[in-house]
C-alpha cells in the first residue's frame, strides 16, 4: 500500500459506520423485495485496504428453504460482495462457490479475497456461505444435541465429563438429526438442486443479471448443476478440483491419490535423467507400498507403516507456497526399497515441510550478491536489506490495520459498556484453563444462551453461576442498554459457534453426502474400484474411514433425485481444471466433465493441489484471462511452468 492509500484507508475505516453508503442499493434491503437484504459485519480480519461498506460490504439475504414453495421456511445465507478496483466494472462479477459440501467460506475471508483480488481489476466478486455450510449453517445446527455433547466439541480427552448425561442413548449425529427434525427443518431440501437455485437468487437479490462462476472442490459440482437447472445469467465458468456429479466419489475415494503417485511415475518415466536414475519407479514404489501395509517395511530398526510411506506424496496436497516434494519423490522411494535413509533423514528434519517459496528464492539471490564485488555487491545488498525492512513494515503495517478494524468494529457493535463486557468476560474465562469440569459446565451453559430470550437476567445468572459473582461483570449487565444486551448476545452467539464448528463441518458434509451420494455407491463399489487402480494397496489407506462414513450415515435418509448422477451437457464456456498433487478430487476428473461440454477445455497443473489456484499463480491468470475473453483458447503456458524438475542421487565414486 501506498502512503496516500494508507490514509484513505484510515480514513474511510473512522467516517465509516453501519450504513454501506458504497452499496446503498444494498442498504436498503436489496433489488428484490422477495429476497431481502439485511447488511451486517464482516468477518474478521480483512484484507489492509478494505473499507466496510465502501470496499466490501457483508450481509443476509434470505432465500426459499425449498425453492418450489416460496412462501414457506426461509433461510438465512451470508453473502460478501467485493467491488471491482475500478470505475467501469464489467457487468458480471465473478461468483466463487466454496467446496465442502458444508465447509463455508468466509471464516477465512482474508485469504479467499486475497486469492481472487486480480479478479477484482475489471468486475466485482461475490462470495456466499452455501445453505448448511459455514455462517450460513444456522438453519441446521443442532443446539441441544451439541450442549449434551460439549465434552468431545471442546476435546475429545474430555470425553469421561458428562457421559452420565448422555448414557447409552443416541450418539451426536443421531441426536441433531433428531433435533432438527422437531423443529421443522427439512434436510431434503439441503441438496445441490436448491443450492444451484440458491446461486440465481442471490445474483438476484444482490443486482446482477449476469455472472461468471469460479467451483473449487465440491463447488466444481454445484456449478455444474447451475449449468444444468438454473443457467440464467450464467456467462462463463472456470471449474478447478473437479468433482463431476456422474463421478462416483466414495466409490473412487483413493482414485485421486493412485492418480498422484501415478503422475510422479509417469513424469520421471517421461525424463531421460530420472527414468535413467530411478527405472521401474511404478514397480519400486509398489513394492514398498506393498511391504509397509503387510508390517514388513522398516526405516532404522523400525517398522514403517503405509502413511509414512504415502506422506511426502500426500502433504504436497495444502502446502500452500512451499517448496514442492515432488523432485524428491523418487528418491525417498528409492532408498526404502534399498535399505538406506539420507535423503529421509535430511527431509523428516524439516518436519517435511521444505521452507516457503519467497525464503528459498531470498536466499538464492543472497548467494549470488555473495559472488560479486565492490559497488554492485554494496548496492545489491542495501536493496536486500530495505526488502527485509518492507517486509517487516508491511506485516506491521497489516496488524495495527486489523487492530484498528476490531477496536472500532467492538465500539461500533457492542458500545462502551458492551466491549468492556466482552474483554471482562474474555479476562474472568481464563480460570476455567486450570478446571476442565468447570470449562465443560460453563461452556455448556455458554452455548445455551445462543438460544431463547436475551434479558439481562439470563445474562447475570450465567455470571453468577460460573464466575463467583463477580461484581464487575454483574454491574456491567446491569448499566447496560437494550441495544448493548442485544449485541453482547450476538457476540455470544458467534464465540460460541467456534467449538461446534468442525462438529458441523462434519455434519453439514453428511447433509448433503449420506443424502446424494451415497445411495450411489457402497463399500462393495469401493473395494472394487480401489483393486483395478494402479496401486491396489492404497485400499488399506481408505477402507477404515469409509466403513465409518457409512455406519454415520445410517442417521440419514437417503434422497435421490432422477437424473442428478447424469453428465452435465451444457454449451456455457467452460474451464476445468485439475491438479497431480489433489488427493481429493483425481486430476482426470476435469477431462472428464468436460466431455459432454461442447465450449470445455481441460487443463492439468502438474504441480498443484486441490484447488490450483492456491498453489500457482499463472492459474489465477489463466482464470482472469478467461473471464475477460470465455472464447479464448487456453494454451500450455501453466502447465509447463508448473512442471517439476527431479533431483537425481549422487553415485558412489
């Protein structure tokens, strides 16, 4: 950031205020009355040069429960819109559909707005939590079931607290699905038919009439059923980690990962130096596959099991700008397979995770000023320093930013009494560190006040119960006004959905997968699969974690919905996108989606993961490129900077 955008910032942050005098039209409650528009805070943190309500606004828009009957439950869906950094946007903002099912998206708003940032040079991108997925799950948490089961939200290791409560009775999925089912809430309807619907409504409600959407993971499917049950508006799509809805994906649950070890065989197969280095690699790497999960495998007088084998071929995948493994791949499998360990040793001491790419390239360029001399060596290295001294400058500049979001955000929404409440509470939490007991009761009474009238009583009873009447606290609640009690308990509520959030991550995924997917395949279609791979061993990796997905999914109904497991055909112009390192979505799934799309092309990032994007760069480019122009033909450029280079061992003199 500039200096002159530094005081623009700091600006805009103190004039600003709840009204989005930047989205007025928003403000307002939006451009169709059937789909209305409430506006509220951001997640935390933003991105440094944000400014809410001028830059990016957040906010409510409540569509139809079920599409078909409009007049009947509705639900919340949180949405942001980021405007386009410039005056003469495009018409069509790029809408990005987050993966799960059930993940959510804007608890990390930071980052996913930073990724799609190019975007924003030529039109405006929106994001939304999906129904059941992230601040958008509220319609399906299950409070009660979660209270009773608080011990395992906050920590597993407390399990042993409040089993006398529960008894034998049913576990934690059952009971929310009950739970759900006394209030009304219609879980059939929390599929990827209405989502798709959901995507049209709120293009609707937020004002556009047509759009460009970006799927990553489970997004690529719901994208692809936007293109087959609600296209209306939708202009161009960029597919990345692609999912197919015809693809059978528990049946295919270890077809990513025999994929990505099959991609290293083959491009060391395809390099003259590392097939000459390292021949047979697919058989090599078999046969250590094969030792680990019969127990035979050792590495220094111990035995190695599979996942340590598969570890550097598998944590490549969410190593976001790090330097890749793959080079090394070869060579690790190599040295198992003959005893021997220095290329492990080397790697196991960096935790397996080589430093990022920006540290590797600084050091890099450190050695080359080492080589020269006199003035060009004093100049280089004054360069040097005054980058480190930026760099510096720009995480400090960043912080004191986002300490200046929140200090105003808290006396904005809570006011003066409500913030110190919130602090005082934050302070008197931290003796519940030393009583797990007593953390456990308080939270569970913590999270009941998510629910049921919001007084001032409730409020101090809880005080009182958990904090020893602590006085400050008790007169805190009681100065307070009706708009401070109001927002105290809306900050409960969000600090209270930290520990059910990964709960309900799990929960919101078997929403829609027990529901969709799994009537579509069985454990007799994952050991049939997973046998006719090129590594059949992978089998012993999966089947532990898919026998449980199914015994979980015995709390839901199945519901299938005729033609849902069909190819998508559609002439929309179509990117996909795949990825050599994904183990969750295979790489030739993006070929696959794109057979029956007569304006597809497909891509593969040799050295990417689950979403490409994340990994290189030159994918957003591709991305924006395409947007800007669907009609263009996408060359090989990424793809062949995105190639890797393999470190060949040293022989014996």
């Amino acid at each position: 950031m500039t200096f002159d955008q530094i005081v623009a910032t700091v600006a805009g942050l103190l004039a600003g205020g709840p009204v989005a005098s930047g989205f007025p039209e928003l403000a307002e409650g939006g451009f169709d009355p059937a789909l209305p528009v409430e506006i509220a805070p951001c997640p935390r943190p933003l991105l440094p040069q944000e400014i809410e309500g001028e830059t990016v606004v957040c906010g409510t828009i409540s569509v139809p429960e079920d599409h078909g009957a409009p007049e009947g439950r509705r639900i919340p869906l949180f949405f942001t819109v980021l405007k386009a950094d410039t005056d003469y946007p495009a018409p069509d903002p790029l809408v990005h559909l987050h993966g799960g099912p059930g993940g959510g998206i804007l608890g990390s708003f930071a980052g996913f707005a930073q990724l799609f940032e190019p975007f924003r040079r030529t039109r405006d991108v929106v994001m939304f939590d999906q129904r059941a997925a992230g601040l958008s799950g509220a319609s399906t948490s299950c409070f009660e079931a979660m209270r009773a089961h608080i011990d395992l939200l906050i920590d597993p290791e407390f399990e042993e607290y409040g089993t006398e409560e529960i008894g034998d009775g049913p576990g934690l999925t059952e009971r929310c699905v009950g739970e759900l089912g006394t209030r009304d809430v219609d879980l059939s309807k929390y599929n990827t038919l209405e989502n798709a619907r959901d995507v049209r409504a709120v293009m609707t409600g937020l004002g556009y009439e047509a759009y460009n959407l970006y799927g990553i993971s489970y997004g690529t499917k719901l994208t692809l059923e936007v293109m087959r049950s609600a296209p209306e508006g939708l202009r161009a799509v960029i597919l990345d980690g692609v999912a197919p809805p015809h693809v059978k994906l528990y049946d295919t649950i270890a077809t990513p990962l025999d994929e990505a070890i099959g991609m290293v065989v083959d491009l060391c197969a395809a390099d003259a130096a590392c097939d000459a280095a390292y021949p047979d690699l697919g058989g090599v790497i078999t046969g250590v596959l094969e030792k680990a999960a019969a127990g035979e495998l050792e590495m220094n007088g111990e035995p190695v099991p599979l996942e340590f084998v598969l570890a550097p071929i598998m944590v490549r995948n969410g190593a976001y700008r790090r330097e890749s493994l793959t080079p090394v791949i070869p060579a690790l499998m190599y040295e198992l397979s003959e005893g021997v360990t220095p290329t492990w040793d080397a790697l196991l001491a960096d935790g397996l995770q080589p430093d990022t790419l920006s540290d590797v390239r600084a050091e890099e360029v450190r050695a080359r000023i080492a080589e020269l001399e006199g003035d060009p060596q004093r100049a280089a290295e004054t360069v040097m320093a005054e980058a480190d001294q930026t760099k510096a400058a720009s995480m400090a500049l960043h912080h004191s930013l986002e300490q200046l979001h929140v200090a105003l955000q808290r006396d904005r929404d809570l006011g003066p009494l409500g913030a110190l409440f919130d602090r005082e509470l934050q302070r008197a939490g931290g003796a519940w560190r030393e009583d797990p007991e007593a953390a456990l009761a308080a939270a569970r009474d913590y999270l009941e006040l998510q629910t049921g009238r919001r007084s001032k009583v409730r409020l101090a009873a809880f005080v009182a119960r958990h904090f020893e009447d602590d006085e400050r606290l008790l007169a805190l609640i009681e100065a307070m006004n009706g708009e401070e009690l109001e927002q105290v308990y809306r900050i409960i509520a969000v600090a209270a959905d930290r520990p059910e959030h990964e709960y309900l991550g799990n929960l919101h995924l078997a929403v829609y997968a027990c529901q969709e997917d799994i009537p579509y395949n069985s454990f007799e279609g994952f050991e049939e699969t997973t046998a006719t791979g090129r590594f059949p061993v992978l089998r012993d990796l999966w089947a532990p974690e898919i026998g449980t997905f199914y015994e979980m999914c015995g709390a839901f109904e199945p519901v299938e919905r005729e033609g849902f497991h069909e190819p998508v055909v559609s002439d929309i112009p179509t990117l996909s996108i795949g990825s050599g390192w994904d183990i969750q979505t295979a790489a030739s799934w993006a070929e696959t989606a794109v057979e029956t799309l007569p304006n597809g092309q497909a891509i593969i990032i040799p050295e990417a993961g689950h979403g490409a994007a994340i990994y290189q760069s030159c994918v957003i480019d591709m991305g924006v490129a395409f947007i800007n122009d669907p009609s263009m033909e996408i060359d090989d450029r990424c793809r062949a900077a995105a190639m890797p280079g393999f470190w060949i061992r040293p022989t014996a003199e």
